[in-house]
C-alpha cells in the first residue's frame, strides 16, 4: 500500500468520526430525520451510529497505527 491510500485511510476514518459523533452528540440527526417525516427511524439510532462511531474511531487508529510503523521501517531499513 502507498503512502496515498493511507491518507485516504485517515480521511474516511476522521471524516465518518466527526459524522458519527456529530449525529450521536448533537440533534442534528434528529431534526433532519423529524423535518423529513422519519421521526420512526429515531428509535433505531442508537443501534446504528454507536457501532458506527466505534468502527470509525477503529479505522482511524488503525490507519495512523500503519502510518507511523511505514515511517519507522523506512527510516531504519
């Protein structure tokens, strides 16, 4: 993999982080979903953007996590 692919990495895990935390901490999902008239589906949250939160922060760790171990074994090989 290429240095490319894991600042693409990076930026879908930090971008979907702020998402999910976005939506898991602040109305703002709730609003939208109300204004559309899919206030139903608010139940169903919790279930869906807390994994979701979970995965994101995960991908991100990750992908610094190999970022770091990229520039250590450049630098020492």
């Amino acid at each position: 993999m290429t240095e490319q692919s894991d600042r693409k990495l990076i930026a879908t895990g930090i971008v979907g982080t702020v998402f999910a935390a976005l939506c898991c901490f602040t109305p703002v999902l709730v609003v939208l979903l109300g204004a559309v008239g899919l206030s139903a589906w608010l139940g169903w949250l919790d279930y869906v953007l807390l994994p979701a939160l979970a995965f994101f922060v995960a991908l991100t760790v990750y992908a610094v996590w190999r970022r770091q171990r990229r520039q250590t074994t450049r630098t020492d090989g």
